[in-house]
C-alpha cells in the first residue's frame, strides 16, 4: 500500500506554515515551509497557502490522492460553519475567506478548520503531554495577544463558532483606564501580552516617575525602538521601570491562570509563544505561587504550569494532529 500523508496549515499574524508529514505523524517526517501572512487582498492568505502547498507536494514528489486531509488552524476571530476570519485586528479585511478557496484548488481533500490556540492544544495532547494530563489540558499562548486552548474531560471545547477559551480578553482589571485593542478596559493581554508589556512601559516613561536609564541606554535612546525583549532585558540589568512593568505582566498572568484553572480544573497548563523566549523571567514566580500559596488565585488544586517544547510549531503540530484524530475518530474532538 502506498503512504498516506497529513498537511497541516497554520495562520498567525505575521507567519504562514504549512507543514506534511506520513499519516504516522513521526516528528522527524514533518517537513514544512514558512512565508509572510499576506495582507494585500483577502485573498492572499488562501493563495499563498496552496502556492506553498503545491510546493511542498512537488518538492517530496507526492500526489494529491495521497493526501488523507487538511488540517486548518488560523488566528482567528473564525466561523467555522462559513470557513472565514472575521474582523481580526491584524489581518486587515473584515472578513478573509479560507477554507473555501483552498477547497477550490483541492477540492477532492477535506479540509477540518479551526482556531490555531484550540489547534495548538491538540498539537500539545499529541505530541507532547502525559498520559496522566491529558484529559484536562490548556494551552495559553503569550505573544502579540493571549489566547487558549482547553481539552476538559477528554474533549476539546470550541465554543458555537469555534472561538472558546479567548482567556486574553478576560477582565482581570475592568476598572482599569487602559483599553485594549478589543475596546474593553483591562484586558488580561493589555498588562501581559508582548503588546501590552511595551505600552505599559510607554506609558510609564511618560509618567516620568521611574528611572529608565539603563531601558535607554539599550535602545541608544530611541523609544520606538522598545520592544518587550527590550523591556525584558533591562528588567534583567536592574531597570526599576522595567521590573516593575514585568512584575505586572507576571501577575496578571498569576491571575489569568488561576481563572483558567477555577473555570476548568485543569491537570496541567502548557505555556508558549514569542513572550516565552523570556520564560525564566515569568513561569517560575508563577509556579512558586500555585506551589506556596494557590488560593490566592485558585479555589481548586493548582495545576502544573509547563513551557510547550513545541515553540512556533506548536499550531502546526496540532493543525496535523486535527486531521488524524479526525480520520481515527477520536473521542477528543468528538
Ligand atoms: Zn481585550
């Protein structure tokens, strides 16, 4: 019998990857290529996606009707009934087409959407948690924004639309003045996020209270050019403003994850995206507080809280996943 592959997409931001692998889903048979998130027309996305996924079949010399499917994980808000993003504040179109135009060129290959933090989660049960956690999983994603997913009780939760856990725009501080990109005020991401972390520090350098020199000094002076690495990197020097805008960031994350906890009981939470190049910086005064003292910030027992070894492939590793659970009917995403 000839092999039978699994392509898995994944959207974000600023990055598309589509990935293949043998239906086996061995880690070392994933092979997979990344270009830029088109943001030209709303079309883009979905050209580029089976532009690099034609290039791939070509390239390891594969034919299309030994495809099983496609698995789709998109930064979303999504629909999944109608296959689209829909008002996502980084992508530019209110609304951007996907699954049906890929479906266009492919159309003898089933295609399963899905929101990539819910993907990622299923990306982690797969490839990566114990036995023992995987029942009751989350997967929080800290980058630009802040986002889940959540396996409670062997099963995937995914909302009426398919945008369940959207733990970012929980309020942890709804008398705050600071607005976050969604319009509310005190938004989990507005404190902890990569974008939040750099505009509170704006901010505080605008207030003029706290001594930034050693924040300046690494940026040559230049404000603009303060990212959170930078932040994070000067809180490591000594930089009060810089501590303490991360000390926020932590306990807010602190907060966010003790919500998630009380809201699913869950066994462990998986960490990942671009804030967690400077995990030691956030994780283990996390872990030391659900270790000593939890009921501050959750009534049920804590969980694990553990860094994803998955790194940016973790929504691609699940968009795989999705299609062999699919194919295997898998109680998880019954
Ligand atoms: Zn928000």
């Amino acid at each position: 019998m000839e092999e039978m592959y699994i392509i898995g997409v994944d959207i974000g931001g600023t990055w598309i990857r589509v990935g293949i692998c043998a239906a086996d889903l061995k880690e070392e048979k994933i092979k997979h290529k990344i270009a830029r998130t088109g943001k030209e027309s709303p079309y883009s996305i979905s050209t580029s996606v089976c532009e690099i996924l034609n290039q791939l079949l070509i390239e390891n010399n594969i034919e299309k009707e030994y495809i099983i499917g496609i698995g789709l994980a998109s930064a979303g808000p999504l629909d999944l009934d109608k296959g689209e993003i829909f008002n996502n504040a980084n992508l530019g179109f209110k609304i951007i087409p996907l699954k049906k135009p890929i479906e266009k060129k492919f159309p003898e290959i089933p295609i399963y959407f899905i929101n990539d933090c819910n993907a990622a989660v299923l990306g982690v049960h797969y490839f990566e948690a114990e036995e023992y956690e995987k029942d009751n999983l989350v997967y929080i994603t800290i980058s630009t924004g802040i986002g889940g997913g959540v396996i409670c009780n062997g099963h995937l939760l995914l909302g009426k639309e398919g945008n369940a856990v959207e733990v970012g725009h929980g309020l942890v501080a709804p008398r705050s003045k600071i607005q976050c990109n969604c319009g509310s005020y005190g938004c989990w991401e507005v404190f902890s996020s990569g974008t939040g972390v750099r505009n509170r520090a704006l901010e505080a350098i605008s207030e003029g209270k706290l001594n930034i020199d050693i924040l300046l000094e690494i940026v040559n002076n230049d404000i603009t050019k303060i990212t959170a690495k930078e932040i994070f990197q000067a809180a490591r020097k000594g930089d009060k403003l810089s501590k303490k805008v991360i000390d926020d960031c932590v306990f807010y994350t602190t907060v966010g994850f003790g919500l998630v906890n009380n809201f699913y009981d869950c066994s462990t939470i998986y960490v990942g995206g671009a804030m967690m190049k400077d995990h030691e910086q956030i994780l283990p005064p996390i872990i030391k507080q659900f270790k000593e003292n939890p009921i501050i910030f959750t009534i049920n027992n804590p969980p694990e809280i553990k860094l994803t070894k998955l790194g940016d492939d973790v929504g691609l590793r699940g968009a795989l996943a999705l299609v062999k659970y699919k194919t295997e009917n898998h109680k998880v995403i019954s």
